[in-house]
DNA sequence: TATGAATGAGGATTCATTCAT
DNA sequence: TATGAATGAATCCTCATTCAT
C-alpha cells in the first residue's frame, strides 16, 4: 500500500522477471545445443548458475521450458513481420520485403527453427500442450495472413495473376522453410551438395515464384 | 561343402534374413507411432515375438534400428525414382511427372517422412552414425539430379527459361518438403487452416514454379 | 516498563498466540485429510494464508506440528475426563459413565484418533520426539487411572468381581481403541461386514465386560 | 516342449520364485525396520544385493512391494486360524482356542501387524490398491467368521448366554488389536505403565470376556 | 517479525545393453 | 543362435528448511 512497500514489490517483480529470463536464456542455449531429449534441468541450472529446485518455481517441468522457447521464437517472428504492415501499400516488390523479412529472422534466430517448425516427432508432440502448438500455429497464420494480403494486392494492383493469395502465401512459406530446413538439416549440405549458398537459393527460390505470378505480356 | 550342409546354411541365411526384416517391421511401427524418445527396444521386442536379446544379434543399438529406417525410406524413395530415368525424353511436362512421383512416393510411405526429413534434432543427429546420414543425403542427391537433368532438358527445349536448374530441383524439392511438413506438423491445419486439401496446394505450387519456368512470349 | 510498552507486548503476546493457533488450526485440517507423508508446509501455509517461513517462526518442523496436533488431542482427552472425577462417588454405572465419555470424545474428535493412537510406523514414530510421546502416554495413563479408580470404587462397594483394576481399565481403554479402530481403518467396514453401527457395537462391548465384572449370585 | 526345455522352465521358475521371496523377505526386513516412507527401494535392493531395477522385475512400484507383505500376512493370520476349523466340536473353551490361536500368531509375526492393522493413515491408504484392501479385510472377515461360529456354537450348547456372536467375535478380535496396539505403540508401556506382560494383560482380558458371557446360576 | 525465493539432498522409476544359459 | 533376467546409470521432480530483505 505504502510506496516503500510498492517500490519493494516492484523490485521484487524486476527481479523475478530477470530470474526468468536467465533461465529462459539458459534454457535456450542448452536446448539449442542438445534438443530436448539430451538436455537436462542440471544443465540448465548449472548454466544459470540456480538449483535445480529454482528452474521448479518459475517453470512447471521441462516441458513447459521447451515450449516456452517455442513461443518465445513465435512471438519474434511476429515482431519481425509486424514491420511488414507498416508499409507503404501499392508499390511493387512487397512480397519481396516479405521473404526478406523471414529470411532476415531465419538469419536473427537460426536455432529457434528446430524448435519452432522441426520439433514434429511424435514424442516432441506428446510432450507439447496441445495449446502451445496451437498458439504456435496461430502466430504463423497471422503472419501468413500479412503474405496474403500483399499478394492479393499485387493481383489486384495488376502485377500478379489471379492466383489463390492464401495458397500462395502458404507455398511461399513453405518453400522457404523447405530449403532452410535442407540446410539446416546437415551443415555439409551447403558447400559440398547444394552447391550454393543458402541465401542466394533462398532468393532463386523467390525469382522463380514471382516470376510465376507475374501476368504475362 | 557338401549339398546337406550348403542347403542347410541357405536356409538359415534366409531366416536369418527373415528375422532381420520381422524386426525392422515391428521398429517401423514403433518409431513411427511413438517416435525415437518414447519407442522402447521391449516394444519392438514384443511387436515381433522375439527376445529383447534377439533384437541385438541383428542390431547394434536403437539407434542403429532408427537410422536403418531412415535409409529404407531412402531406399523406396530412390527406387520411386528410378521409373522417372526410363520416361521418354524430350516430351514436356516430365518435371510435373517428377513432381507427382515425388508425391506419390509420400502419399505411400507418409510415416517415412518424419523419420527421413525431420529427424534434425540435435540429440536425434548426435545418435545418427554420419556414415548414414551422408548416405540418405546422397540419395536425395540422386533423386534431385533426375529433377535437375529434367529441367536441364527444358531449358534446352526452350521450354524453360534459362535458370539454374540444380537450383530449380532443389527448390521443387525444398518445396514440396516444406508444404508436407506443415500439413504433418499438426493435423489440424489441413482443415481448420490452410483451408485446402495437401495434394491441391501441391499442385498450386507446382504450376506455380512451372509458370514461373516458362519462356515468355 | 511503562503501561504503553506493556499494552503493546500484550498485544503482540495475543496476535502470536492467534497466530499459533491458526497455524495449527491449518495444519490440523491438512494432517487429518492427508496423513503426515503427503501433507506439505506449503499446503498448511497456504491454508492459513502465511509465509512458508512464518511457520518456521512458530515451530521448528514439519514434526513439530504434528506432534503438536498430537499434543491436542490428547489434551482435549484429558478435559473430556476431568468431568468424571467430579462425579458422585459411590453410585453404579460410573464405569459405562466414563465409558461413554470416552465415546463422547471420540465422537467429537474422530480425526485425532488417526494421529493420537495409530501413528505407530516406525517412521512416524522416528519423527516424533520421545518428549512427546511420553506426554501422550502420560495423559492416557492419567485418563486410565480415572476408570481404574471408578472400577476400584466398584469393587469395593461389591458391585464387581476381585479384578485387577488397572488391567480393566487398561483392557476397556484397549477394546474401545480396538473397535474404533477397526471401523475408522475402512469406512466400508461398518455397514458391508460389521453390519452394525460402530456405537452399537461400543455398546455391546461395554455390555460384554461390564457383565463380565459383575458379582454373581 | 521336450523334456530339456520342460526342465529348463521349471528351473527357471523356480529361480523366479526364489528371486521374488529373497526381494520380499528383503522388503519385510526394511519395512519392518523403517516404515513405508522411510523405506527405500536402494535399502531393499542392496539388502537381498540385487540391482535396483531387479526390483522392478518382479514389482511394479515401492507400494505393490509393501501390499504385498500386508497380504503376506494375512496369508500368515489366515492359515493360523486354519487350524481352528479342525477342532473337535463341542467341546469348552474353544473361543479360548481361538483367543490362543491369535496370540501365537502374534507372537510369530509381531512385525506384521504394524503394517496388517495400523496402515491406516491417509497417505499409506492412498498408496494401497483398495483391492489389496478388499482382500486384506475378508481374511480379516474369514478369521472372525471362524470366532463367531465358536462362540454361536457355545451359545448353543448353553455354555453361553444369547449374545450376538458376530458382535462378540467382533469385539474379542478388536480387543486384541487394541491391547496389543497399546503395547506395540510404545516399548515402555509394557514395563513402565501396564506394569504386566502383554500376554498376561490379553489373558485377562479374555478372562473378562468369558465370564461376560458366561450364563449365570 | 514476516516474507517467500532459493536451496539441494533425496528417491522412484526407466530402459538400453550385457551375458550366462 | 535365442533367450530374458539382471544391471545400474541416468534424470525428473519434490519439499523441508534456510536466509536475505
């Protein structure tokens, strides 16, 4: 009631706050490196430097951090795609913005995509509330729906074909998350296989398909 | 030596062989329904009514069962493939065959494809021999080469533009990875989501890509 | 010093011991329905709305407060009995008297029975200091000694046999224990196998001894 | 199916069975000592020196473990009272048959009843199975049916008044439990307070019983 | 005095792998 | 070769107790 005491609890606050946030940092770097499975709660807690017991009073079990990281990598792309509505409306090369803005996350956050779009083995599911995943999903459609929008407006500005936006949202994401995850997939992938660099396969990706929605002369 | 004998070693050989492919089949089942983490080698023991002993006389470890999942699935893929070396050259419309054999290969073997495409997981990797993993990578390889040499042959008939068409096979493959993935992802999002069925949004993207080759008048 | 201070110590003196008391008014509830193993701090805590360690301000242990909760119990005992002392002597039916007591008792305070009589695992009794065992043992030795007292009366006037009086009331205080234990160990017991309601059968019983005491002509 | 295989089975068996009694009579020795919740599976395993997931071959869980030494037993009680059922009918002084017949089982197996009878705190009950306690109370049952059909039989042959003899069984049973309840509860009760043997004290209390019973002149 | 965050020892259980038969 | 009993390392989570504020 009094300020020292509303001063005492905000501090309080702050530092539970940060508390979580350095085990969420923890978490992230062990989950990073090992994937769920091989990660422990000791490692986490020796990253952090708290006891074991600790990682128990802000996070229910293992699985809730795992998620928790989820989410985490969710809500940045959701940031990273909330510039895209700002935009200048009606000039061309938005989609191109776009793409650039996921493959500028994908480069931020590379290790979220494990866990954001890879973690589909069955025993990952069975361990990931079904409301996470779906909060997940959400967030990813929200941001497909921003691709929709600025394909439907090329249509209807007369740059694009009348195409099915949202099939083309979705494809366009797709692609991208297909060829990061080749490469994601095994490190050797790049120099030895595919024989070009990720980014610039990613932007050949992205040629091919706007050329498929240009309208033809 | 004598015939008794050699007959007698025939015969265990194929039992032998027998037994090998009755354990792979009750590992297919596990891993496929519960993944790497929760499947246990007393599941699959039980699934083919032998011992949990037996299971190491065949196979080094559970990871060594995983893993040759992994490569037969490779395998199937890759003999799914071979019909595309026989086509006629010449006739347009054979990167769209490549394309459908690619799907039909996945609407037949649909649990595989967690196994081959998404086991990218750290601690899954940490478990996978590299000698395997490299060996599924260079079937993908030879797969996407018949894709890259379709394109080629496109390009040469001036049916396709002049495009990098080992990029191309890449990206047709990336593609169709990530639009299966995200259907597999979650079940839901068919319906509820993308609002369309797979193999229709597969198919999007291919006439997309494929508009996306073509010379233009 | 002056009356101010001593008014505030008085205070202060009321709000502990309301403090005590609520404290072990929470763990009374949570001993009784979760036995001592599953009873947690944070569940008694939480019940009399307190800081953890406040409780730590109060007692110095989980044990603490049960032997405490113990202590109770038998302290109400003790009040219960302290009515038969000022009885009119001389009178028959003293003994069913403080047989019904004893029954009033437990009718009032069913949930201590568990925590007074049947906390004899090794391991509760390895967490309970002899202190307060003995304590216990004492206020039921000085409960005894009333009905031992009221059946030495009995003897003397002619109304029973030559016993030995403190076996009897030793034996009554052991069948009625008996009994109520029998019944509070399965709550189906009374009605599916007993057939009877547990204060008939106390009364059988007492009808049994007292009969079994009698003079006869 | 051969007589080698037959004879390996067999033996096999036997060394199962071997196995499970060495773990139980390792479980009783600890349980006996500690307790259930002081009780670990570590203290059992290292006990009959097996592994610790020995243990789990043969049970599933650290309270199917302890159930089964409360069914061991009642198995125990059960077969002392066997004997009862071939007693010549008729004849006085059977229902002290019976009195007897529980003391000595008592005497043999003091330590089962810690864990037969005074199981009755919240938190073991909701690690017992109730069918565990299902079967436990109808030996219980089946024991006492044997007292009532001795003591109807008395009542028959007019050595005994018209009492409920189901009551009665009842209560002699609940009286021993009390008296030696009583007496387990607390080492120096026996010397300190009862000042009288536990058997000389049962006696008595026996004595009282018959005599309640007794028709009179 | 009251708080409640932090501690960390402790224990049940699982399961891949080995090995005697 | 086939068996399946035995192993024991590995790990998650709980909770009584402490202590800085």
């Amino acid at each position: 009631m009094n300020t020292g005491q509303k001063r005492k609890t905000e501090r309080r606050q702050k530092e539970q706050l940060a508390r979580r946030r350095a085990i969420l940092a923890a978490a992230r770097e062990v989950f990073f490196a090992k994937g769920f499975m091989d990660a422990t709660i000791d490692d986490i807690a020796d990253r952090c430097s708290l006891a074991k017991g600790t990682i128990y009073l802000y996070f229910r079990s293992k699985e809730d951090l795992y998620t928790s990281i989820m989410a985490e990598g969710m809500e940045r792309l959701r940031r990273e795609f909330e510039v895209l509505k700002n935009l200048p409306p009606g000039e061309p090369g938005l989609v191109e913005s776009a793409f650039r803005a996921y493959i500028g996350f994908y480069r931020k956050n590379r290790k979220y995509f494990r866990i954001m779009f890879l973690s589909s083995q069955p025993d990952v599911r069975a361990r990931t509330p079904q409301e996470v995943l779906l909060r997940c999903m959400e967030t990813g459609m929200e941001c497909m729906g921003i691709v929709r929008d600025l394909v439907q407006e090329g249509i209807e500005r007369a740059y694009y074909r009348k195409v099915d936006s949202w099939a083309v949202a979705n494809i366009l994401w797709a692609s991208i998350n297909g060829i990061i995850m080749a490469y994601e997939n095994d490190p050797i992938y790049r120099d030895e296989f595919a024989g070009m660099e990720m980014e610039k396969m990613l932007l050949h990706s992205l040629d091919l398909v706007l050329e498929g929605l240009k309208v033809k002369k």
